[in-house]
C-alpha cells in the first residue's frame, strides 16, 4: 500500500507523519520504505541522525517522476510512505498519482482549514486525470487533524469545518506533545521510545485506523 503525507501548506506535520507511520509499520513487522519528496530533505536529516540501526529504508525522489519510480521501488515492500514537499506543485501531483491513500494533514486552526482547499483541488484534479497516470485503482485521501490540544474539543470543530471539502477525516487525531519534536531530533520515534506512552498509543491507533480503513479496499 503507498500512502503520501500531502498539504501545500508548511509545517503542518507531514513529515512527523510519514516518520511516525513509517516507525510503527515498521516495528510491527512490516516492510517499509519511506521516499522524502521534499528538497528540504527532513526525512533524510531524520535518517541520517539516527544512531541506532535503521527499521525502515529512505530514498529521496522531490521530482515530478515518483509516480513513475514508485512501481519499481514498493517491490519487496508492504507500504511506502511518501512524505510531501509544501508548495511544490508538480512533485505533489505526482506522490498523488502514485497513492493508494494521500492523508492531508492539518492544524486545528481555521487558516489551515482555508489552506487544505489547494491540495484538496489538487487530489481532485488528479483523480480526475488519473487516466493518464494510472488507470487501474481508485485515490483515498483523508484529513487527519494533528496537533489538537489535549483535553480540547478543537479537533471536533476543525473535522465539522473541515467536511466542506467531502473527504472524510481520521476518527484518531493526534495531539500537540513535545515527544513528537523530542525524538525527532534523535532520529527516533514515539513508538521506538514508548509505545504505551499517550504518543506512542495514538499513532498506534491512527495506523490501525488506516489499515483497517483503506488497506482492504486498495488492490495492490
Ligand atoms: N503533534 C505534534 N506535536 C508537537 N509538535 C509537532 C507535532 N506535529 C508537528 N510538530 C512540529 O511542528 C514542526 C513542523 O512539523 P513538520 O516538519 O512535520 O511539518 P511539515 O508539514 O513536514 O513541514 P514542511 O511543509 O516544512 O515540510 C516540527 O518542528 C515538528 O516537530
Ligand atoms: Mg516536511
């Protein structure tokens, strides 16, 4: 299954996404691969500070051809991640058309519920193309609200704001907590750190949700 973290906004936690998917797939025994779609390469600066063994691989592709290379590569994969860049149209057209499942991102705020508008006409207009690209599966896309402060209902009124667009969103949203950031810099995750910690739980929940979701309707 090739899920693309995507939001034509900056800093909304496309790439905290793709890292953490990515870890908990990976320690629950599957075979990832995360491609960085981003020329900012933070994926890579992930990888590359990292100090224990990697569990998952990395390749940086931040060109218009990942829908083209993507093929070849999820060989001997059971899921790639492709962690999007913001702005850059052309490379999110393509991790779109290389998606079983493209998740948008966003804040619990109403600039970030304005601002999904561009990647929604965007998955749209792919979908709409996919002829072109890829004639033989459908595109999921799905909100996933991060960054919900704990113990606020905000991640409600983002999700009822948010169902203007016609695509659904996670039922599992995940909060704003310094443990994201924290491991980051390590090259580490929540669920490498503490799978049971509030992080580490939610994660979990968050890939068990798109798993049973979406990976059973996608044919691969
Ligand atoms: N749930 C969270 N809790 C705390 N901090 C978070 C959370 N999600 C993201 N962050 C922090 O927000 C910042 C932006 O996140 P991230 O780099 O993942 O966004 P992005 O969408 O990939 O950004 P860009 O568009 O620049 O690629 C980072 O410093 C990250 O550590
Ligand atoms: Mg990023």
């Amino acid at each position: 299954m090739i899920i693309s973290l995507l939001n034509q906004k900056g800093g909304v936690g496309k790439t905290t996404l793709s890292i953490h998917i990515a870890s908990t797939l990976a320690l629950s025994g599957k075979r990832v691969l995360l491609i960085d779609g981003d020329v900012q390469g933070s994926a890579l600066d992930w990888a590359a500070s990292r100090k224990e063994d990697p569990i998952f691989n990395v390749v940086g592709i931040s060109k218009n051809t990942i829908h083209k290379e993507v093929p070849t590569l999820a060989k001997g994969y059971d899921y790639v991640i492709i962690d999007g860049p913001p702005r850059v149209y052309d490379v999110a057209k393509s991790a779109i058309a290389a998606s079983d499942l493209t998740l948008i991102p966003v804040q619990p705020s109403p600039y970030d519920v304005w601002a999904a508008k561009e990647v929604v006409d965007l998955i749209n207009e792919v979908r709409e193309t996919i002829n072109s690209y890829r004639s033989y599966k459908k595109i999921d896309s799905s909100f996933i609200v991060n960054r919900v402060i704990p113990n606020s209902v905000i991640g409600r009124d983002v999700e009822d704001a948010l169902s203007q667009y016609k695509f659904p969103t996670l039922k599992n949203y995940i909060h704003q907590r310094v443990a994201y950031a924290e491991t980051a810099a390590l090259g580490t995750s929540v669920v490498e750190q503490d799978p049971n910690s509030n992080a580490g739980k939610e994660i979990t929940n968050v890939v068990k949700e798109i798993i049973k979701t979406y990976s059973s309707t996608n044919k691969k």
